[in-house]
C-alpha cells in the first residue's frame, strides 16, 4: 500500500515537472513570437520611413506678390531660406518676403519690384541649382526697428515695394531717390528735359504701352509729371501752404516725403481737351474714361478715386496714376477699392 502511494506521488510530481516546463516552452515560444513580429514591425517603420520622399525645395513658376497666400507662397520662403534668407515661413507673401525678394532683386541688377515674376524666378533658381547663398541684406539692408519723419509717420524700410503705402500716414526716406529712373517714350505737353518726365523702368515700360494702346483706340493722351524729389515736394507743399494755407494745401498736395510722385511709379496724365491741365472734367473727356476702363490692363490704378476721399484724404484725381503692377491693379480697379482698402489699411 505505501509502496503503490509513493509510486503514484512520483506519477504526479513527474507529470507536473512536464506539464510546467511545457507552459515554460510555450511562454518563451510566444515572447519570442512577440518580439519577432515587434522587430518586424519595427523594421517595417524603419523602411516606410527610409522610403518616404522628403519635400523637395524649389521655386515656385507661378507669379506672386504682396498679400498672397498659398502653397506656393509656403514654397518661395523655405526656397529663399535655403538660399540664404531667414525669413518665417507662413504661407503668407508678407514685409519680410516683399524685403527678401526686394534685397535679391537689387543684388542681382533685376528690376527692385518685391513682386516674385520670371526673372527673380530664373535667378534664384539658378542660385539654388549651384549650391550658392546670397548676402542677405546686401542690396536693401533689413531695418528691424521702425524709423519716423518729423509727423510721427513710419517711414518705408522698403522703398522699392511696387505696392508700398506712401499716403499722409505713411512716408519715404528723405534721400530715397530710385536707381532706374527713365524717360518714357511718351509725349508730354513740354519740351523741356525736366526730372518729372522720368519714371522707374517697369513704370515707364507700363506707361508706353498703356499709351501705345491709347493711341489706337484714337486717344490723345499726354504724360505731364512724374518723378519728384523730396527736396523738389518740399518746395512745391511750401509754395502752397503759403498761397492757400497749410490745411488747405495738404487737401491737394502732399508733405515732402509722403507724396507718391517721389516713388517714381506715378505720373499725371492730360489731354488738349482740358488744355493739358490737371483738372477733374479730365475724367468726362474720352480720354480720361478710356484710361479709366484701360489702365489696369497695364499695371496703374486711379490712385484717388471719386468718393474715396474719407480713406485716402485726397481730392479726387483722375489724373494721377500709379503703377501697382497688373494683378493688384485688376483686383483693385475692378472692385472699385483704394490702395488703402487693398492693403487692408
């Protein structure tokens, strides 16, 4: 009887020795499972990882300007920053863009515009396709803290802007005098070889071609000023104010530094209708409706328009045009907005 009980205790105790390695086998079996399916997968994450396509950097082909926004914008600011720039990477064609673009532009002889078109497009492509890196600042150094005239205004660190605000609130450097003034082949009711015949060159180009159409569709249209300096401005605002009073004069001219005409991207054009002056009956004659319906095709904006006043404190001038370039000038014309409301000022 004890013999038969210690050989069924030795039964069992056997059975448990087997039946506890098996679950030991099996156990080790499934951690190794385990970790062969997570090594698996972590090779898996490992190769989706190594064959994932990293965002290539280029320039974009399309044409882009202040106020845009997009992909493409995105795509320009990281392409300037591998070429040497720091600028934030917003999506949004913002100052710092405009600046980058600007300082570019004038480094490499391009028409200074800060707008992003073909040529800047061709230029800093091939930057990026050399390995090369541009001397940020070099051709229009970044100011970070904001300079004011005498009034209190802020006053450009970017001159060269196409779409730059210069109005009653916002001036231009005092010795800012463009570096690509030109005559443009235009008639203008005077012989003289005077400063304001001139313009910027993208200006001047814009300006013949809005009056080689004009000429076509029978208009008689004369160029009558352009460019002015600031020292010329100050003479002009003081001869008014001393004529008609300082509140007055402010009404239909512009303090030194905060007039448009220095930009060298407007001209006041006339017609032998109204004698070649500047008047507003210009804009009942043919021609002053005619460069009312045309003018955005070439890039210039009425910059004052009738009861526009309240916001761009100026009379109304159908005379006087500025060059904005042919997109903003579409936009604004056809929806009937001043510069201010355009740039959201």
């Amino acid at each position: 009887m004890n013999k038969f009980l210690g050989i069924t205790c030795i039964c069992i105790m056997i059975t448990f020795v087997f039946t506890a390695c098996g679950s030991d086998e099996k156990a080790a079996n499934s951690c190794k499972n385990d970790n062969q399916t997570k090594q698996e997968n972590n090779n898996d994450e490992t190769q989706d990882t190594a064959t994932e396509p990293k965002e290539e950097i280029v320039f974009p082909d399309t044409h882009l300007q202040k106020m845009d926004a997009g992909k493409d914008v995105k795509a320009l600011q990281a392409a300037l920053n591998e070429i040497g720039y720091d600028i934030s990477i917003t999506g949004t064609y913002d100052e710092g863009t405009t600046w980058a673009i600007t300082d570019f532009q004038l480094q490499e002889s391009l028409q200074a515009t800060g707008i992003y078109n073909a040529g800047t497009k061709a230029a800093s492509a091939q930057f990026l396709a050399n390995g090369k890196e541009i001397k940020s600042g070099a051709g229009l150094p970044k100011e970070d803290d904001v300079q004011t005239n005498e009034a209190g205004n802020p006053v450009s660190s970017n001159p060269y802007d196409v779409l730059g605000l210069v109005n009653k609130h916002h001036a231009l450097p005092a010795d800012f005098i463009p570096n690509d003034l030109v005559v443009p082949d235009v008639r203008f009711p005077f012989t003289e070889d005077l400063p304001k015949k001139q313009l910027r060159k993208v200006a001047a180009d814009a300006l013949e071609e809005l009056f080689a159409a004009g000429d076509e569709a029978g208009m008689d249209l004369f160029a009558q000023s352009g460019y002015r300096s600031y020292k010329r401005q100050d003479a002009i605002f003081a001869a008014y104010v001393e004529k008609d009073g300082e509140e007055a004069a402010n009404n239909y001219s512009a303090r030194p530094g905060e007039s448009e005409h220095q930009t060298g991207l407007t001209m006041d054009i006339t017609s032998p209708e109204v004698d070649f002056l500047l008047t507003t009956s210009f804009a009942d004659t043919k021609e002053g409706k005619w460069v009312k319906e045309h003018a955005a095709e070439y890039g210039f904006i009425i910059r004052y328009p009738e009861e526009k006043e309240e916001i761009t404190k100026y009379q109304f001038e159908p005379w006087h045009l500025r060059y904005v370039g042919i997109k903003a000038a579409k936009e604004i014309m056809g929806n009937g907005l001043s510069l201010e409301e355009y740039l959201g000022e």
